[in-house]
C-alpha cells in the first residue's frame, strides 16, 4: 500500500508541474501577443523639455567678455577663453604659425614657472591646462577641484598674459611637427581628406594649406611672440567658467587676475580673410597608392554655412542619406554589397562655407560602380520626392538626439560662447529645431535641386592607379593625376 501511494503522489507530482508550464506557456504567449504587436506601433512618451541653466555674462573694462555658469552637482571647475586667433590669420611663408603658438602658450612655461614646474604643480592638483587653434579661432582649457581653483586660475591666467616661450620646447615641437609630415601618407584616409580640401579651396588657400617642412624653417621664436602679441589680447577673448562656485566670489577673483591687461598697442590684429570659393569644378583625380587593394573615395563640392536659411533641411537630407536606414547605407553596402561604410554628408561651418561630402571605402574592382552609385543617389534625391516615413525617420532622428546637446551646463556654456564668438544669436540651436520641425518632403526636392550640383562635383579616388584606371573611363570624366610626396 506504501508503494502503491507513492506512485500515485508521483503522479500527480508530475501532473501538477505539467499543467503549471501549460498555464504558463499559454499566458506567456497571450502576454506576448497583447504587449508585443510589432516594433512600429510601440508608443513613447514626449522628451521633457529642455531648460537652459541660468547664467551671467558681463564684461570687463579691458574689453573681456566674461560668462559665468554655476553648477553644484560635482566639486569641479572648468573653463575656457576662445581668442580671435587661427591659422587663417598666419602668413602664407609659415603655415602651422598658429598652431604652434598655441601649443607653445601651455608647454612653454611663463615668467614665474618653467615647464617642468608648471607640469608639476598642474599633477600635483590633478588640474589640466590645454590649448586648442583651429583654421579659425583658439582656445586655451583649464579644469580644476573647486577648492583648488585659487592656485589654478592664477596659473591659467599667467600662461595667457606672460607666457615665457621657451625655445627648447619649440625646437621639440618643430621636431615632433616634422615626423608629423614624414607620416602623413602613411593612411590613406587622411591623404584623402587633405587632397579633397585643396581640389575644393585651392592648394594655396588657407581653407585648404598644409605645413611643410619649409613653414617650420621659417618660424622662429621671435615670430611666435609676434603672432602672440598680434592676437592674444583681452579685447579679442571671450571667458566662459562653469562649475562648483560662488559667483560673487569668482568675479572678484577675475578682476583681480585679469582686469589690468592690456593688449598691445604696437601691434594691430588683422583679422581681413576672403571668402572661400570653388577653385576646381567636375572631374576625376587620383592619388596612386600602388600597395593598395581597395579606393578611398571622396566626392562633392563647396557647400554652406550654419546659418544657412536652409540648413535645416540639408540636415534632413544627410538623415534621409545616412545611418541604417538611409539609403546610401541600404542601397551601396546592403544590396549591392560595395562598401561596409558610405556616407554623404552637408558639412557647414559658423564663419565659412563647409561642403557637401560623400565617400567610403570599396574594393579596386567596383571603384567606378562605388562612384556611380553615389551620384545615383544625389540626382534621386534632386529628381523624386522622399517618401513622408524617411521624412519622419530624418526628423526624429535629429529632434531626438536634441537632448544630448543639454546634458551638461558646460555644453550649453561653450554653445553661448561661440554663437557671441561668430556672431549667431544666442537661440540659434532653437531656431535649428523649429527649423528641421517644419521641414516638409516639398522642402527636401526644392531645396536638393538647388543645393545639388552635379557639374560640380569633384571625384577623388586614392587607390591603385593601375587596378581602377581603364574602370574609370566609364564615368566619362576627365582623369587626372595628384603627386604627393613619399
């Protein structure tokens, strides 16, 4: 009998355990066809909105504009001043003038510390000093524990009024610039990039200039303190800092530091550039890299500037021609397999016109096809309609990253400086916004057909010169020949 019971709790031990995975197999699946119906009909709630953190901005009697953000979530402060100071202003004769000026503000030392002894004190704090010039303005960066910001500020504003420029740095940096040139065709991607700019601005222009080693020959320390004197100057700055403090506090501490300065008055800023333009329109060039197995591939023409009036709709166009559902990506890497990146880019700037850019990389053998493919889809995009889900698609993928510009006080900090710095008005990114909102799928063909040019656009091909040559002729192009040097 003892037996026989035990069979019969065994069994419905086993049928208990059955008919709990038959109950919960069928609620799973009901959970998954009620809660699940399909990806495109899931519902998000709206992005809260975006708020701006309060701010003060005045300036001192010396002309320095100065901002002031506070932001007490970390016991850290940083800042910045972007000075009216790029490579365009350099001379023709010494090219990377600048640029070494800029590094040699934070590596060569001032009158008080040598660079050993700035290196010092800065790792001692777990501080950072850097600088930054780009073709059209400079910056030097500081970072700091809040408590430690009376021993840097004073170290950041003695690199900017009293640099010393020593000259055994300079004689490293020129070095260091100089193995910078000998490797310089070693990658294929940057001999692109930098060939593509001068075929568009002009070898010469100075959108497009590189340095060589005879721009360092002629750059001495003398000429560094000059450019120096020219350009770094309070009335030419802009000051922002943001972090762990007390604003009262800290405009004291400004005045104190930088309120006596004065630029120098032997010397004049001169900040007279020319507006770029197109120098070489239509056309195939080549870049001969015998060694090479595959073609780095640019293409485009001049393009616009952010403030644009229709900037924003050129924003839609590059979603409606990038990412996984554009169709550069859908139609050259997913279906005709020639590439496993491709792209097709507006690239505006603040202060000059930027380009329409479009390139990747594809095998020898399908360079001619890579290319072809690509100008399909310019003159699709100039010939048709979009339809209104890549519309949709482009516009929340621009609308919904908006967030990621305001997730630190420091973004929108360095967004006030630079609008005040290239002249935008200070809802500029604002303006962007309602801007791609509006856009409508009229818009887009309008604004592609104008914007578009196909006669201009400049092909620039570096690869095997002998693999890809007699392919090339099927574009009906005129083929010609860059020489680099190495």
């Amino acid at each position: 009998m003892k037996v026989a019971n035990k069979s019969k709790k065994r069994r419905w031990h086993w049928l208990a355990i059955i008919a709990v995975f038959v109950i919960i197999v069928f609620y799973s699946n009901k959970a998954k066809a009620d809660v699940i119906p399909g990806y495109k009909r899931l519902k998000y709630p709206p992005l809260a909105p975006i708020t701006i953190p309060s701010y003060e901005r005045y300036q001192l009697d010396n002309g320095m504009v100065v901002y002031l953000m506070e932001d007490h979530n970390w016991p850290l402060v940083s800042g910045s001043v972007l000075i009216r100071m790029g490579s365009i202003f350099e001379p023709p004769s010494q090219v990377g003038l600048a640029e070494l000026t800029g590094e040699l503000l934070r590596l060569g030392g001032t009158v008080h510390y040598s660079p050993e002894q700035l290196n010092a004190i800065l790792e001692q704090k777990a501080a950072s000093i850097e600088t930054s010039v780009t073709r059209t303005s400079a910056s030097v960066s500081f970072s700091s524990l809040s408590y430690d910001i009376d021993t840097v500020l004073p170290i950041f504003a003695e690199i900017l009024q009293s640099p010393r420029f020593d000259n055994q740095q300079l004689e490293l940096l020129k070095t260091q610039v100089r193995g910078t040139i000998a490797r310089r065709n070693d990658y294929p991607g940057d001999i692109a990039r930098r060939e593509f700019a001068k075929l568009i601005y002009g070898q010469d222009s100075p959108y497009a200039r590189v340095i060589e080693y005879v721009h360092l020959d002629n750059i001495q320390r003398g000429d560094i303190e000059r450019f120096y004197r020219q350009y770094v100057r309070p009335e030419a700055m802009i000051l922002g800092i943001v972090g762990d403090f007390d604003s009262a506090r800290m405009k004291q501490l400004i005045q104190k530091l930088f309120a006596s300065w004065q630029g120098d008055v032997t010397v004049t800023p001169d900040y007279n550039t020319s507006e770029p333009r197109q120098v070489t329109s239509g056309g195939v060039f080549i870049v001969n890299r015998p060694q090479l197995t595959q073609s780095n591939i640019l293409l485009g023409h001049i393009g616009v500037k952010l403030n644009d009036a229709n900037y924003p709709v050129l924003s839609v166009i590059n979603g409606v021609l990038n990412g996984f559902g554009g169709r550069l990506f859908k139609e050259i890497r997913s279906r005709q397999g020639l590439a496993y990146s491709v792209y097709g880019s507006w690239q505006a700037n603040y202060d000059y016109p930027g380009v329409f850019v479009a390139g990747g990389q594809t095998g020898s053998e399908t360079t001619a096809q890579f290319i072809t493919s690509i100008l399909e889809q310019i003159q699709r995009l100039r010939n048709e309609p979009i339809t209104e889900t890549e519309l949709s698609y482009a516009k929340d993928s621009i609308l919904n990253s908006f967030v990621f510009q305001f997730q630190h006080p420091s973004q929108t900090l360095s967004r006030l400086m630079t609008y005040e710095y290239y002249g935008y008005p200070q809802d500029f990114i604002f303006q962007y916004q309602q801007g791609v909102k509006n856009t409508s799928r009229e818009d887009v063909l309008k604004v592609a057909q104008k914007y578009f040019q196909p006669d201009k656009i400049v092909t620039l091909i570096v690869g095997n010169e002998n693999a890809i040559k007699a392919d090339l002729i099927t574009l009906g192009k005129n083929i010609q020949k860059i020489n680099i040097t190495n």
